[in-house]
C-alpha cells in the first residue's frame, strides 16, 4: 500500500493529478496489479539516476511515478515549463535498455492505453502498444471467461479497472492505440528530445572520453580490454558487479540470486551502456546471468553481441536444465541462437546481429499474450507475420528441433503463439501438427491436440 502523503512528495510540491490521485486509491483498495501496462511505484526515480543521469536540471522535470512493463519500463511526467500543471504534462516511457519515448499527451490518455491490458513495446528507435485494428476486446472477453480459473483473479482485476475508469472520469479504452501515441509524439517528441540531449548525450561523451583528455595517446588502446582509469569505483560498476558476483555464487548452488528481483530496475537501464562499466570478460559475465535469468538484451553493436555469443556457449551446458539452475526457456535459447547443447538448426546462418534482433523481436512479440484467444484473434497479424518466410522457416525448426519434447514445452503460453505463426503456412505447418499430435499420442494426453485444433480453425479464418 501506498500513501497519498508519500506519493504526493514525487511531485515535489505540485498538485497531484486528481487521475493519478484516485488511482492511487484503487490501487490501495483493489490491492492487486490490475493491468500490464501500468502500476504505481514510488522507486521509478532510481532508474532515472542509474540509467541516464543525476543531473539536478535533469530530474527536476521528470517525475516518475509507475511501471509500464514486467521488465522495468517505467513512467514519468515531463514538464514542458509551459506553465501548465503535471496533469497536462506529457507522459514519456523509459525502456528497460533504453529509448526514451512520448507514449501519452497527458495522465488520462495513459490511463486509457492502460485499459488495453497490454505493456508497451519501448525500444531504440520505437514504442507502441500491441494492437491491431481488428482487435475485438469485447469477444477476447468472452472467451476469456472459458480459460482456465487461475486467470479468473487477474480477469476480474482489469475489468474492475475499466469499470473504474468508465465511473469515475467518463473513460474507455481507447480502439486504437496507434493514434493515441502518435499524436502525443509528433506534439512532444522533438521538444523532448532537444531537452534531454545535453543530459543524455553528454553522459554517454563523458564515459566514452574520460580516460582520454589526461591520458598518453597510447593508452587508448587499453580501453578495449579494461575500464577506462576514471570509472573503475562507480555506483554503476559496484552494482553490476554485485549483481554478477550474487548469480556466481547462486549458481554453485544450483539457484537463482536474490540481487536481481530488488535492484532489476536499477541494473535493466544499464545493458545498453554495460561496457563503460565492465572489462569484456565481466561484460560477458554479465550477459551470461542476463540470459540464464530469461532476460534476453536488446543489443546494438556488433561488440556486444559478439560478448553475448560467448555467454551463450556458456550457458549451453546448462539451458536444458531449465530453472532454477536456467529460466531461459530451451526452445526460446535455440529460436534465439540457431542451436542448443546438441546441435544447430538445419540450414540457419551463422548467428548475427540482425538475425537476434529479429528474432528477439519476435519472441517480445509472441511473449506479449496473456490468454489464448488474444493469440487467435491478432489473425491478420500473424498473417502479416508470415510473409518473412525465413521467420515462419526457423520458427517451425524450432518447434521440431531434435528431441525436444513439445508437448511438455506447449505448457508456455507463447510457443502457442510459435504455433499459430506456422499454421499460416501450410507447407511450414504439417512438420508441427503431426509433431504435436505424435507427441500427444505417446503422452496419452489430447489435450495440446484439442488446443490445436482450435489454432488451426482460427488460422484458417
């Protein structure tokens, strides 16, 4: 539970949003995470400070006030010193490994996108929202009610939500979230940006550079393989560091850190920038931990995606273990990487940047669902999808990869989503229906076939 008192204090002496205010209230009172898109926090101020800057300028503009993902995304308030109150100030998503993105034009257009039930997609060079035109929240509703009752609690959650929403402010989810978002960035985004390059960017000049202003020439060549000389004791480096030295130990022990559940949001802004911190075999250290805990970076540079190769070589000897020793779920390592501890997949280039990127992007994509009939009713998507044929290609490779037992991997809500991709191909679906079913005989289980019967009549329109 939050108190107002202790909300309000974000906000350093400027009148609350009434919107934020009474949500607070329900929060308190519903005492349960009620959308995925946002959830009020008071610690969203630590990852501004450890993933972009502790300038005082630069925190004395943003207040922010929630999460926007399960990873660590969050929410703040930019004020445009236009002489408007928080309320009207645009609301802006920082991603868990960067980008920095006007998501809303105000408090109540966030709180409309939160009623979609779905996290914002916060990358690089985007963020939007996971909706398609044809998306029919009503029918997804209905069918909803005949999953399974574990989802019961969550299901009545977001509806308790919505119908807040429509009783207090007069608010709906809006239809389609595209709009939303794109107005409020062609409205704040240049302003934005032009505000916080000087903070950012000068940053990032100072860590790339700081060795060499009072450093021989001939040092530089050093900053390749150790941290430059003015950042070996950071805040950064000792947070990584503990971070890495709490999995090491955990592992010895078959188990999972406790470091990384309370200090993730502080530790996710900083992959994108982990090599000003760490000397490559702490860097590669870094990313083997990432991975074994299911958290698969966002990469950028050649670099660090050749670093994040070798951590996967590493991890291979353990992927098939599965948790708590890895959370890297198999199917989603060799989707990821084009092989496993046994073999690659047949006929799949070598490993490249491009090639994780998409993948990644995919597999966020295919992540995103909370229920099965979200999955089939994004038809035309996967449609769409399915004209990457290479993707559709290495998706149905990783559904009959060796012997890998589908059935016991098809309790993972997004390989149905794998699943659904492939059906739109006809020639890529047979290989994965027949498995499926050979699968489902040996088990004696026809439940998996059941669900895959209805996958295929969905596909088929």
């Amino acid at each position: 539970m939050i108190e107002q008192a202790a909300f309000a204090e974000l906000f350093r002496g400027r009148p609350v949003p009434q919107e934020l205010s009474r949500l607070l209230d329900f929060q308190n009172d519903l005492d349960a995470e009620y959308t995925e898109s946002l959830f009020l926090t008071l610690r969203e101020t630590n990852g501004l400070t450890a993933g972009w800057s502790r300038d005082p300028a630069f925190l004395a503009r943003l207040t922010a006030f929630g999460v926007a993902t399960g990873s660590g995304s969050f929410y703040a308030l930019w004020n445009p010193e236009d002489g408007s109150e928080p309320a009207q100030w645009p609301v802006i998503v920082f991603g868990d490994e960067g980008g920095e993105w006007v998501i809303a034009g105000n408090v109540r257009e966030l709180l409309q996108l939160a009623a979609l039930d779905v996290e914002p997609m916060v990358m690089h060079d985007s963020a939007y929202f996971y909706i398609d035109d044809e998306d029919d929240e009503d029918d997804e509703e209905d069918e909803e009610d005949e999953e399974d009752e574990d989802d019961g609690e969550y299901i009545e959650a977001i509806v308790a939500y919505r119908d807040w929403l429509k009783a207090t402010f007069d608010l709906e989810a809006v239809e389609d979230p595209d709009p939303v978002v794109e107005a409020a960035q062609a409205r704040w985004q240049a302003a934005f940006d032009a505000w916080k390059g000087p903070f950012v960017q000068g940053d990032e000049v100072e860590g790339a550079h700081a060795a060499s202003e009072d450093e021989p020439e001939e040092a530089e060549e050093e900053e390749v393989d150790e941290p430059t000389p003015s950042r070996p004791d950071t805040p950064e480096r000792q947070l990584l560091l503990d971070f890495i030295s709490d999995e090491a130990t955990s592992l010895r022990y078959g188990e999972q850190g406790k470091f990384w559940p309370s200090h993730h949001h502080l530790i996710t802004p900083l992959i994108d920038q982990a090599g000003t911190f760490l000397v490559p075999a702490e860097h590669t250290a870094f990313f083997f931990h990432l991975l074994r805990l299911d958290h698969p970076p966002s990469l950028t540079s050649e670099e660090d995606f050749a670093l994040l190769l070798r951590a996967y070589e590493g991890l291979r000897s353990i992927v098939w273990r599965g948790y708590p020793v890895c959370s890297l779920p198999l199917h989603a390592a060799v989707f990821l990487f084009g092989n496993d501890q046994f073999a690659r997949l047949p006929g799949e280039p070598e490993p490249s940047l491009a090639g994780y990127q998409s993948s990644l992007t995919f597999l966020r994509y295919a992540r995103s669902f909370s229920h099965m009939p979200g999955i089939m009713g994004k038809r035309q998507k996967f449609v769409d999808l399915s004209a990457d044929r290479a993707l559709v290609a290495r998706v149905r490779k990783t559904l009959v990869h060796g012997n890998q037992e589908l059935m016991d991997g098809l309790g993972q809500l997004w390989l149905w989503a794998f699943v659904f991709l492939v059906l739109q191909v006809e020639e890529e679906a047979q290989p994965v229906i027949r498995q499926i079913r050979e699968d489902a005989d040996k088990a004696g289980d026809p439940r998996h076939v059941e669900t895959l019967e209805r996958f295929i009549a969905a596909a088929a329109g």
